[in-house]
C-alpha cells in the first residue's frame, strides 16, 4: 500500500544549513514534530539558533502569536549524526533531505536513511538539479522516492517544484504535493528533467544578457535597468546573479548545460567562467558585476529606451523560447510552467501568457531573425513555437 501523508505525520531534515533549517520550520510551522540532523554539531547549533530568531522576529512582526512561535519550537528536535547515523529518522512518515549538491554524497545519505526508516517513509531531495531518478537507483522501494525543492530562504519563498522521478509512485507524488500544499506553498509538478522547470526556463535571463554584455550592445546596469524599467522584472539579470552568486549560477548553468548534451542554447559564458576564476562572486565576496565595498559609487544605466527595449525583446523572446519547449517536452502543464516562472522567480508574467500577449508570430520571428544573424543554433525557435505560429492560434484560447 502506498505510503500516506497527513498533518500527523513526523517529518526528517537531513541537512541543519539554511535550506533545511528553514524547510523545518516551515513543517514545525505547519503542526509537524520535526527531527533536524546534521553530522556537524556547529551545524546543528548555527540552525537552532537561527529558527529561533526567525521565530521571535515574526513575533514581533506580528506575523505569528507568542504562542504559536513556542509550540512551533517545541516541536523541532535537532540531533546531531554520527557519520551515517540516522536512526533520529527511525519514526519520519516523511524524510527530506537538504545537503551538498553532490549525487554521490546523495545517495550514501539515502542508503543510510533507507535502512534507518520504515518501509512507508516517503523519501524526498530537496535537490535543484541533480535527477532524483539517479539518486534513488539501487535504493529499496525507489516508488517512495520523490524530488521536492525548495527555494531559499524556504520560510519565504512560495514556490515548490515537486518532482517525479521515472520510477516515483504517482500517488506518493500527489501525497506529497497536497502535504504541502497545507504548508502553505505554491507546488508545481515537474518531470525529472535538468533545471526541473525554474533553473532550467530561466536559464536565458541570465545567458542572453550575459551575450548581450560580450557584445557591448550594453554595460550590466543598463541590461538591469531595461529588464526592470521596461520589462517589469523586480531584479536584473545581473544584480541577480550578484545575490545568488556567481558561482551557484555558473554552477547550475554549467550543470544543465553538460545534463542536456552540450545544447548551444545553455552554454556558459566566458564571463560566467572569469567572475568565477577572479573570485568575484557578487555580494557575497563583496564584488561582483556590482562593486559592493561601503565606498562604492552607485553606477547610472545609459537609459537609452530604444536600446532598452531591444534588450527586453530578446531575454523575453528566448525565456518564452524555453518555456514553450518545456511544454513541449511534457517538462510541466502549462499552468504549472507559467506559475513557476511567476512565484518561483517574481517574473511580472507567465512567459506562455506574456507569448500571447506579445503575438507568439512575433516571438517566433524575433528568434528566427537572430539564428539567421548569428547562424547559432542557441536561437532556434521552438517547434511549439513554429506550430503555434503557423496555425495562427495561442497557449491561452480566446
């Protein structure tokens, strides 16, 4: 019988760093006993401390009672694991696992939770990328096992891919999404595919500017002024990639590109490559395509409208580009591909719906025009895209 999820359930985080920390508040929040472990005691120490203080914070925000906050509290436990010690999972219904992106240290995680836990403990990754397929091969019972993943900070953002693997259980598929669909999140279903739908669609928001930088068509500030200005992004393209890191970006895009055969379309970039190698990772190191250092002048765009839109017109054209083939490859629903892009990134769109809107004729000529410039295939237009063309008809039907 398959294994089911309820608000009974007790809940495993493998993994005390920000992500698992805040996907454990988010289940003690919830009304789940929750078990944090981490073979690191500093770990384990680092996220007590830190749930406490989001705790408190929303306290005194106003966003949680006093109350609410304790009971919360009081129903996380945190242990730290000796090596592959994880019997603190023993009584999990639901064990998620939050640690280094690495598939080899994945699945030695999952042997070990595998023999630990009950034979109806649903087993999940909290993975961004890595196919979860992969991770659960050789593993008993690998229908239980499921990809959901969180985006950081998980306290915050609403947005959460669910994953089935080929070989996942559909019902504990849909058991898990609809737990935590009562957690709160917005949950999107998503084939195990590279990138799943976000990492992988939003891939030209950061490529096709970062081609249009080598170009010199402009400076980064003035691509993020025209993507925010004109287009209506809450962040640019390069103060994005300043805040997630530019090495987690080039990371992940080198990832999805080596994943889906060395495809053109997702080749990094030289640049990507030398912020990596000169240690300029954004915000974090202190510099990165923006100097963050406290004596730093605050660079202006050249704010030009007729280059800003070109700049909108292309990062759009290739993000609806991607969006179309991942409906086109069953990636997503087309509901799904739209409301992850828009919770998942804060695009001010659907991409689908922004197709339509823009005429999907239109998009397809602006991509067949740079193919025929550049001769690249990276700008090739989706086949969706040319039958949806062709047929003069939308994503959305009038």
């Amino acid at each position: 019988m398959p294994p089911s999820l309820d608000k009974h359930t007790r809940v495993g985080v493998l993994g005390a760093g920000a992500m698992g920390s805040g996907i454990a508040q988010v289940a003690a929040l919830a009304g789940h006993d929750v078990v944090v472990a981490d073979s690191h005691a500093i770990a384990i120490e680092k996220a007590h401390k830190s749930v406490h203080a989001n705790l408190t914070r929303d306290v005194e925000k106003k966003r949680l009672t006093s109350a609410e906050a304790k009971a919360a509290e009081e129903r996380m436990r945190f242990v730290t694991s000796a090596g592959d010690d994880v019997g603190a999972f023993r009584n999990c219904g639901l064990v998620i696992e939050a640690i280094v992106e690495d598939l080899a240290i994945k699945r030695r995680a999952f042997a070990a939770i595998d023999a630990a836990v009950s034979a109806d403990c649903v087993l999940a990754s909290n993975t961004s990328s890595l196919s979860v397929t992969a991770i659960a091969a050789g593993r008993t019972n690998v229908g239980r096992f499921i990809g959901l993943h969180f985006f950081n900070p998980a306290t915050v953002l609403p947005l959460v891919e669910v994953v089935g693997a080929l070989t996942s259980d559909a019902s504990v598929v849909a058991s898990a999404r609809a737990l935590v669909d009562t957690w709160g999140k917005v949950t999107v279903l998503t084939a195990d595919t590279p990138g799943f739908i976000v990492n992988r669609v939003a891939r030209p928001y950061y490529g096709e500017s970062l081609r249009m930088l080598e170009e010199g068509i402009a400076d980064a500030v003035t691509i993020d002024w025209a993507m925010k200005e004109i287009g209506g992004f809450k962040m640019g393209p390069f103060e994005l990639m300043d805040l997630i890191g530019n090495d987690v970006n080039y990371a992940v895009t080198k990832s999805v590109f080596e994943a889906l055969g060395y495809d053109p379309r997702y080749r990094p970039s030289v640049i990507q490559r030398r912020m990596v190698d000169a240690g300029r990772l954004g915000k974090k190191s202190g510099a990165g395509y923006y100097d963050y250092s406290a004596d730093a002048g605050k660079p202006m765009p050249a704010a030009d409208s007729r280059i800003g839109q070109l700049i909108v017109d292309r990062v759009v054209a290739m993000l609806i580009n991607e969006a179309a083939d991942a409906l086109l490859f069953k990636i997503a629903s087309r509901d799904d591909i739209d409301l992850a892009m828009k919770r998942g990134m804060n695009y001010p769109r659907g991409l689908l719906a922004w197709a339509d809107d823009i005429g999907i004729s239109v998009v397809h000529d602006r991509l067949a025009a740079l193919q025929s410039e550049y001769g690249e295939d990276r700008y090739r237009p989706s086949a969706l895209l040319k039958r949806l063309a062709n047929a003069g008809a939308r994503f959305y039907p009038a």
